[in-house]
C-alpha cells in the first residue's frame, strides 16, 4: 500500500550487543498503536518473530464490550 510498516534501525557498532529500534504499526491488526521495541542486533535475525509475538502479547489486551459489564442473567462476581 505504499506505506512503512515496520522500520528497523541499527547503531553501527562492530560488536552483537549494539541496539537496534524496531518501530512497527499495528493499524493491520484494527488498532491504532504504534509499537517501539529496543533489543540487541544479535537478535535481528528474529525480528519477524519478536514482532509477531509482541502484535499477539498486545492483542490479548482487547477487550469486547460485552466483556466490559456483567448481564442482568449473570451477577458480577469478583475472581
């Protein structure tokens, strides 16, 4: 679609520990969030994962609004 996704960036430090920011949207996933990570370019190899991880970490954080109140058949009870 012509627009950046995922942008990853690196410090040119000859050394595995040297960060790397990997900025990303979830805007694919129906959510307006901009996700911005800090790892070790040892791990860059793996960044799909890391980032398909972190989009189902931040998923699991929704909440449907049938969710939100107890029914009237369904007393709120505390856990």
């Amino acid at each position: 679609q012509g627009r950046v996704r995922t942008y990853i960036d690196c410090d040119n430090v000859q050394h595995e520990a040297a960060p790397c920011g990997h900025d990303f949207s979830m805007e694919y996933e129906g959510m307006h969030v901009e996700i911005q990570l800090i790892y070790r370019r040892g791990l860059l190899p793996h960044w799909q994962d890391i980032q398909n991880k972190v989009t189902q970490l931040m998923l699991g954080f929704v909440v449907r609004p049938d969710e939100l109140l107890p029914t009237a058949n369904a007393p709120f009870i505390s856990r």
